[in-house]
C-alpha cells in the first residue's frame, strides 16, 4: 500500500512541476549525469607559434564543450589544475601542436 501512494505522490509532484512552467524539467537528464562519470584531465604541453609553452590540464585535446568557437576562426579553451579549476585560457589559432605527458613524466621536454 505505502508504494503506491509513493508512485501516486512522485506523479503528483511531477504533474505540478509540469503545470507550473517547468517545460525543460527532463527526468532523463537528471539521471544521465549520474551515469556518465566525469571525465579525465589530460596533462599537456602546449606549444604555440611564438615558441612559447605552457603546461597544464585539458579534459579534450580539440575545442571542448565550455570552449567557445568564435566567427573567423578564432576559439576560446580552457587550462584547469589537477583539481580541474581553471587556471588559464588560450587560443587554438595560436597553438601549434598540443604534446601529451604520460603520468609520472612531467620533465620531459
């Protein structure tokens, strides 16, 4: 008996949600971001045309999806720390090749 009036209850809360202007509410969202686990910082060297290099962390080696791809060419990507908070951004149109650093060779050159 208590589970149905918990199916009854959770189909309320739903339906007034639904009601009360909560058209983007997605339930499969929600869930989704349990699922899929967060992914992997990868450490770089970045290299750019100036012959500059910074080391840092990126979660993709192409323009990820908080990057920002502006008209003419020019995008917007982000350097994180190992605990993935943002530390810097650069430019893909000034980046000549990103070299990937294998754990535990982080002096390499």
């Amino acid at each position: 008996m208590k589970k149905g009036r918990l199916i009854v209850l959770l189909s309320v809360v739903i339906t007034v949600l639904l009601i009360s202007g909560c058209q983007s509410f997605n339930l499969q969202q929600l869930i989704k971001k349990d699922l899929n686990p967060e992914p992997a910082l990868i450490k770089v060297r970045i290299h750019f045309d100036r012959g500059d290099t910074v080391d840092g962390y990126v979660y993709e080696l192409g323009l990820e999806q908080s990057g920002k791809l502006y008209s003419g060419g020019s995008s917007l990507s982000y350097i994180y720390d190992l605990q993935g908070h943002v530390v810097g951004s650069f430019n893909y149109q000034r980046v000549t090749h990103m070299e990937i650093i294998p754990a535990g060779d982080e002096d390499a050159t």
